[in-house]
C-alpha cells in the first residue's frame, strides 16, 4: 500500500517553567498536596481577574523565537468556552486569532517542518476520578502553556517523533520548560490523515492521550494502518477523535457526540490587547543561546562529518570547548578527532581550552606522539598540569632526530631479517611492520613520520 | 444635611460621635423598601473599634451585593450564590477601610445586575423611598434607596449600562460612573466585563469626589484599570466658567416633556452663570441599546458560567456532570439572567458572531468615535438621566424591550468608556428626575464641577429623609 501518503500535523502543550501560575501569585509545582496551591483567583471565585506574569510572556516569545516565529508586537487573549468540572470559570483563557508568534520551521532530519503558531494559554485543573465519585485537584489550574502547532508537513510516525524530540531538546536547553512527558509537562495531540491523490489531504483525526514517544510511533502507525484499511475496503473517515490503548498497541474511535462543540471564542475582556515592544524582544533573542541544530550545520560547514557534527553539537560542554580550541589552533577536523576519540571517552571533565590546544598543537607540531598527546590528555584531567609540564615530567619527547631513529632502526632490521628480505623484494606492507617495531622500542616516543621516510629511503637504496 | 468633610467636622469637634451616626443610620433601615439583603451591623461596628483615621473615617457606607467583602456572603441577588462567602474583599473596599470608612450592608440588585428596576432579585424588589408603587430604577436600586433613605451616607454600586447613574435619578440622588478603568473592578463580580464600573452613589457631588478620591486610582489586580493619576476630586470649589457643553439632540426625543423642560431649566441656569452651550448631533444614538444587549448579554454568557455548583453556591445533583450544572443553572438564576445567558450564547456561537458580536463591536466603535470628535468641540455634554421618572413596580417585568428603554440615555458612556454623573434636576410630582453630564475620559472632576455649581444656585433641598444627627 505504498502509494498513500500520510500527513501529520502536532499540536504540543508544553508547559512553560515559571515560579508562579499564568493569571496569578501562586506556585507552580509539581506532587504538592491537593488544592494546596490555589487562590480566588485560579479558582475562579466570583469577582477575580486575571494578572498576566510577565515571566510567561517572555517564554513564550522564546520559545516562539528559538522556532523563528515572528513575534507579534501586539496580541490578543480570548475565552474559549465550555463547561467543564475541571475549568473552574467556565472558559480558558487562551490566545485565538491574534496569537503571540506565528511562521515559524524547525529542521527535522533535513525537512523544514513550518510552525503554524506559538500561543500562551492556561491550564485546567485535574480531574482525580474514583469508584463511586470525582475530585478535582486545582494546583494545576492556570498553569501557564505554550500551544505549539505544526503545519501537516510531518509525513511519518518516526518523523513525527523525530520532530517532537527536537522540539523537546529545544524547550529544555533553552529552559523554557522542562518538557517531562511523565509529568505532563510535555504533550502532544498529533493529527493525522492518508491520501493517494498526490496534493490532497485526507480526512484526518486527532489522536489523544500519548504519554511517551513509544505511544506517538505506535498510534500513529496503528492509526495510518486503520485509515488505509477503511478506505481499501470501500469506507470513508470521519473526522474524530482517535484513543489510544497502550497495552493492545491498537487505536479506536471516540464517540464523535462531543466534537461538534462550539467553544464561542471572544476577545477577553478582563485583559488589554498584550503589547510587547521591540526591544524587550531583542533582549530575549539575545539572551537566547545557539540550538543544537544551529550548531551542527556550522560544524558541518567547517568540514566535520555529519555524525561526528551532531555528536558533538548535541554536547553543549563538547560544542563549547571545541569552539575555544578552534579559536586558538583552527583546525576543526582535528580538534573534533581529539574530542570525539578522547575526550568524551573521558567523560568530558571539566579542563582548560588552552591547555587542550596546546596539547594537539605539539602533537600536531611533532614535539609529542599522538599516542603521547592521548597520555597527556588524561594526566591533565588528573593532575591540572599544563601539557609541557607532562610532557617533562614523563619524558614524552617525541624522537624525531634521524641518526637517533636510525640506529634504532638498524637495530630492528638485524632482529627481523626474514621480514626485511620481504621489503627488499617489494613488500610494501611491511613498512608499516617495521614502524611499529620502531614505536615499541623507543615505547612510543618514536615520530612514525620520520621512521617511514628513514624505511623508505632504506628500501629506494636497496 | 451633612457632608462627609462636615461630618468629619463634627467628629473632631466631638458634637457627634461615629456610633451615633451609625446607629442613626441603622435605625434608618425601613424593612418595607427592601434596600438590603444583608445589613452587616457587626462589621460596621468592628469597623469603628478599629478607630481609622482618614477621610471616610466613621462614615456609613452601603455596598451592592455584587462587591466582594471579606467573611460577607455575597450573593449578586442570585439563587445561585445560596451560601457563598467572600474569601477576599474587593480592592474598592480594601481602600475604604484604609480610610476609616465602615461598612452597614450589602444592598440588593437586579440578579447580577441584570436589569433597570431591582424587582428581578431573588430577595424581592426593592421600594422607591419616595412612593413605595414605583421602582427605585436598578440594578442599584438597594444603593439609591439605602442612601436615599439616609441609612447610608452614601452608596457603591456597579454600572455596566447605567446601573448606577438611572437609580440616582429615580431617587433624587448623585450617581457617578466613572471613565472605564479609573477605578479597580477587582472584586466587582462581573456582569459584562468590558463595560461594568464600579460607581457612586452620593447626597451631593463633593461627597461623590470625596470617595472616589479613595477608591479610584491603578490596581496591579485589575489589569484593565488606568495608571493615570487622579484629581483632587473633592475640591470642586473652582467654578467652571470657561467651559462649553454640548446638547446632543437624539437624547430630548422620545422623552417625557416634564423631563424635558427641567433638563431645559438647567441649562439656563448654567447660562445664566457664563457657561456657554453648543447643539451637537449624535447620530448613533439609536444603535445604543441593542449594541449594548449584544455585547453585554455575550460577555454575561461567559462570566456567569463559572456558576456550575461545583466548587460554591447552589448545587443540585443530577445524573452526571452535565446534569448537576444543567439542574443547578436552573434552579439558581431568575428567568431574565437565563434569557440574556441564551441571547449572549447565540450571539457568540460560530454560526452568529459575525452579524451579531463581530457587527456589535464594530458599531461600538463608531458610537466611540462620535463621542470623541463630538468632544473635541465641548467640554461635555449635558442630557436628560432618564426618559421619564420611576415607573410602577411590575409594570415591565414582561417586557423587557420596555425595561431596557432608559438605557438608551446611559449605556452610551459605558460603550464609549465615558464618565458620566448623573444629579437631581427637579421633581415631577412626587418623583425626583435627573440629568446626565457625559465627559471625556478622566474628567470626572469636571463634571462634579459643574453639578457642585448646580447645586450652589439651584439646591434641591427636601428631597431626602433628614438623617438625625444624634
């Protein structure tokens, strides 16, 4: 059935990591006792409004920043209505046509994905449900969110989650919030619809409930799979909502009673149109540090290989010290080897960028083995010696004088005949035999380079 | 008759003491007039032990029952509320106690404030003091009686479309709305949130000044209110001489000739003291009213749905969720407050808002933009308070097309965001009629200006039950 195409569009709830709620001064946390951080205001007594914190606000202009959105100098807030035991006024604030950001797109595995919109809205409370009666928990009411939603440029599951763990990473490093699925600080509502007309979208549903990228893969798997059975077998979609069972890996329809809702979206009344001037948008684009994926692309541009590119870029404290090194010495390509095969083997400690760089740069220079330059690495981390102290201290020197190597040399020829009546008939191979030997007598110190061009110059003799 | 700076006077002279006065006033409460729902005796009387200096200091002061007071029920005249406390005070009342004044009741209303007559309460309609058959007009009508009766010395109500202003007029009284967001709504449970403001009802314009001097003024709570500074508002001594006033024609049609000429006889007499007069010309007059049903019916639809019986109030239980709210909404709000809830629903439903709420908010701005260029021309404009005097009790509790007719006068301020103050014009009959002064934005103390010069030259003593002075 490979001739249909699926179309994925996300909607992502994440919630936004300020110390107090949206609309009101009281905390945000997480496993407090029930109804201990509540208020008249998040409880929705008669005569509260809102205040807006300020903190969201200006995670919210991240967020809709570090995804290039366009930030919108002047919004709107609007009530979206309807009843509900855990919407303790009877409508959420939220943000309708006039959101904070709009026009954005992320790169998820070379595909732009556009970001349709980035609006600032506030939770509900939690419904606790038991056996014979309900309770509702309202720490969690008015916790301020972010609605990110995608355009359906999305076209698998794993691209789905691909683009769901990129956008993740993004709202952790950028601390705009802590986008823990398992605390509800991070979730996604996918809608998803399969055509075979090249150009038009199907019917699609909205899957709800995922509590883990492994649920986001499987539903929505098991939903395309669903679709394309119904419409082989002669059916049609209906717009709905689609549930997911995490235990049969299956996904079913809602009942579509609900859906029709009309949640009569108004302007609210209780707070001014939400201006936010230009430079208070340029303060926060500034404070913003440089993404992972931004990262990479620069790597890439400076001749790193695509994987070792995303390693390091993925490692703040890696992609920090590389870009110090690479300050002092150039040599990216290098710099990256040094960090890829030794450094984060070590466990990236802590350690000094010049230090680091004076280390490759005797390597490179020939003064030290990179055998040596490895030794020094790891005593550095150690000791918090400088490499020339090393160095010293073990006697790394690398031999690279031509009469010293050659004696050695000599030495190994008279102890290995048979291998070098083979070179002398043209074995090429065994220059790399009689290097090695050299390295073990001189326990490393020996400048392979010099060794080979002293063998080579042997063999054009003979 | 008193005024609060002169009752201030008599405290520091000792010639009256704050519990006479108080005790006064509570002996004023006449049960037949149904001003109040709750007279809070206890709290006026903790409020004197706690001996606040300040400029309301000792004063009795009455608060329509849709103003949060900390440990006071607050019931909206609703059903709905049955039970319900306040957990917090409003930022209004907040600053009242910071300045001495005290607290005697909480006075009744139209349900939520949806109405112009104070008969549609869940506690009864409240009286006229001045002829117990008529209306004393609402939804503040518990505030103009309690005052007008002199069991308050003066009164906060809440104006979304002339609440406060129309139930001044039917009982000889002074009622300002001030500019929208000069004063915190914090705590004002919301009606239509984009017009309510809370307002004042008063015995004169200096006492009027005197307690919006302490209640107005930005509140980080209400992110809708100014940060403006205020006026002095209770120096009104400065005659306003060099002002014009605009006399808007569409407001004398359609109205009661008496009403007519004593609005008539005002301008004269400001005439006669230098003031000049200008005829203007205010064509969306006749939009007022249904912009204001419109929009104030949809935002009600919306601030009235925390009213689940869930978390407060009445609960009735039913099947399901869904049923406990339907069954609870039923049997908590009054038939009016369900009317205006399924127009404000219909109005914002996706097959509705644009020819109703999107087409509402369009012609609000246009009935604005007229007010302000109109306003560039004069100072303010001067217009009848009401089309006639207090009608019969029961005779529009049907009709509400009829019951919503006064608006036409007052909503206009409310849709502009004006202030407006409305003062005693006259008498017809036995029933007092006002007229309406309409400013620019934060020229509340000009206009309590111009009714303090009314006042001076044409004072209409005899309209109030005297309060004993002890």
């Amino acid at each position: 059935m490979a001739e249909y195409k699926t179309t994925i569009g996300i909607e992502v709830h994440a919630q936004l990591k300020t110390d107090t709620k949206l609309f009101c001064g009281c905390p945000v946390s997480f496993g407090d006792e029930a109804n201990s951080n509540v208020c008249s205001v998040c409880l929705g007594l008669p005569g509260v409004l809102p205040a807006l914190n300020k903190k969201a606000v200006e995670l919210a202009i991240k967020a809709g920043l570090t995804l290039n959105c366009e930030i919108h100098e002047k919004s709107i807030f609007a009530r979206k209505n309807y009843f509900y035991p855990d919407l303790p006024k009877g409508y959420q604030i939220t943000q309708y046509r006039f959101p904070i950001a709009t026009g954005g797109r992320i790169l998820v595995e070379g595909k732009e994905i556009r970001i349709k919109r980035v609006h600032l809205e506030e939770e509900s409370a939690k419904s606790i449900h038991e056996e014979n009666r309900s309770l509702i928990d309202y720490n969690r009411s008015g916790i301020p969110l972010i609605e990110i939603v995608t355009e359906p440029d999305i076209n698998s599951p794993d691209m789905a989650v691909a683009y769901l763990k990129i956008l993740q990473k993004i709202l952790q490093s950028q601390s705009i919030s802590g986008a823990v699925m398992a605390r509800a600080e991070f979730r996604c509502e996918p809608n998803i619809s399969v055509s075979k007309e090249e150009g038009k979208l199907g019917t699609r549903t909205e899957v709800k409930n995922l509590n883990s990228f492994k649920a986001v893969t499987k539903s929505l798997s098991s939903e395309v799979k669903r679709q394309i059975e119904i419409l082989e077998s002669g059916g049609s979609i209906t717009q709905a909502t689609i549930h997911y069972s995490e235990e049969t890996g299956k996904t079913w329809e809602a009942r579509t009673k609900e859906e029709s809702s009309d949640y009569r979206y108004f302007p609210e009344p209780d707070l001014p149109p939400l201006v936010v001037d230009k430079e208070w948008i340029e303060e926060i684009r500034s404070s913003i540090g440089e993404l992972p994926t931004e990262r990479k692309e620069k790597y890439i541009e400076l001749g790193l290989t695509a994987e070792d590119a995303k390693i390091i870029s993925n490692s703040p404290g890696s992609s920090r010290l590389f870009e110090e090194i690479l300050k002092i010495i150039g040599d990216p390509v290098e710099i990256s080897k040094w960090i890829l095969r030794d450094y984060m083997s070590l466990g990236q400690p802590d350690i000094s960028a010049e230090n680091f760089a004076e280390m490759i740069k005797m390597v490179a220079d020939g003064e030290i083995s990179r055998n040596a330059g490895a030794e020094v690495l790891k005593e550095m981390v150690e000791s918090k010696k400088t490499p020339e102290q090393i160095v010293k201290e073990k006697n790394l020197i690398q031999i690279s004088d031509s009469t010293t190597l050659e004696k050695v040399l000599l030495e190994v020829f008279e102890e290995c005949p048979g291998e070098l009546n083979r070179l002398k008939e043209g074995e090429k191979k065994l220059i790399g035999f009689f290097v090695g030997q050299v390295m073990k007598k001189t326990k490393g110190k020996a400048d392979p380079k010099e060794v080979s061009r002293l063998i080579s110059e042997y063999e054009k003799k003979y | 008759m008193k005024t609060i700076l002169e009752y201030q006077e008599e405290f520091k002279k000792q010639r009256i003491t704050p519990l006479n006065l108080l005790e006064d006033c509570l002996k004023n409460i006449d049960p037949s007039l149904n001003a109040y729902i709750t007279v809070t005796e206890d709290l006026a009387k903790k409020g004197l032990g706690k001996n606040v200096e300040g400029k309301l200091k000792g004063i009795p002061i009455a608060i329509k029952d849709n103003i949060n007071i900390k440990g006071i029920p607050t019931s909206c005249a609703s059903n709905v509320l049955k039970g319900f406390i306040s957990t917090f005070s409003a930022t209004v009342i907040e600053r009242i106690e910071k300045n001495g004044g005290i607290f005697i009741g909480k006075t009744n209303l139209d349900e939520f404030g949806m109405g112009s007559s104070t008969e549609r309460s869940y506690y009864g309609p409240t009286k006229n003091p001045f002829d117990l058959t008529k209306v004393p007009g609402g939804s503040s009508g518990g505030s103009a009686a309690a005052v007008a009766c002199g069991s308050a010395i003066i009164s906060l109500g809440s104006d979304t479309g002339g609440s406060v202003r129309q139930p001044a007029s039917y009982c000889g009284l002074v009622g300002l709305k001030p500019t929208y967001g000069r004063v915190s709504r914090y705590g004002l449970v919301a009606f239509g949130s984009s017009l309510d403001q809370i307002g004042i009802i008063g015995r004169n314009a200096e006492d009027v000044g005197v307690l919006l001097e302490v209640i107005a003024g930005y509140d980080p709570k209400d992110s809708t209110s100014s940060e403006k500074e205020i006026d002095d508002y209770s120096n009104l001594n400065t005659i306003p001489k060099d002002i014009k006033i605009g006399i808007p024609e569409e407001y004398f049609k359609q109205i009661d000739p008496e009403v007519h000429s004593s609005v008539i006889k005002i301008k004269k007499t400001l005439e006669k003291e230098g003031i000049s007069f200008k005829s203007v010309s205010l064509p969306t007059t006749n939009y007022i009213i249904p912009t204001y049903q419109v929009i104030s019916y949809a935002e009600a639809s919306s601030n009235l749905a925390r009213y689940d019986g869930v978390r407060y109030g009445l609960r009735k239980e039913g099947e399901d969720f869904h049923d406990t709210i339907r069954k609870s909404r039923d049997e908590g709000f009054l038939p009016e407050v369900k009317r205006r809830i399924l127009i404000g629903s219909f109005v914002l439903s996706s097959e509705a808002i644009a020819e109703y709420y999107e087409r509402a908010d369009l012609i609000r701005r246009l009935i604005t933009q007229e007010f302000n260029k109109v306003l560039k021309e004069v100072d303010c404009l001067l217009t009848p308070a009401t089309p006639t005097p207090a009608f019969p009790i029961g005779e529009r509790t049907d009709d509400p097309i009829r019951m919503h007719v006064p608006d036409r006068m007052t909503a206009g301020a409310n849709l502009a965001g004006l202030p407006a103050v409305v003062a005693p014009a006259g008498m017809i009959g036995k029933l007092p009629i006002g007229y309406q002064l309409i400013g620019k934005p934060f020229d509340e103390k000009k206009l309590l200006s111009v009714v303090r010069l009314v006042e001076k030259i044409a004072p209409f003593k005899g309209f109030l039950k005297e309060v004993k002075d002890g």
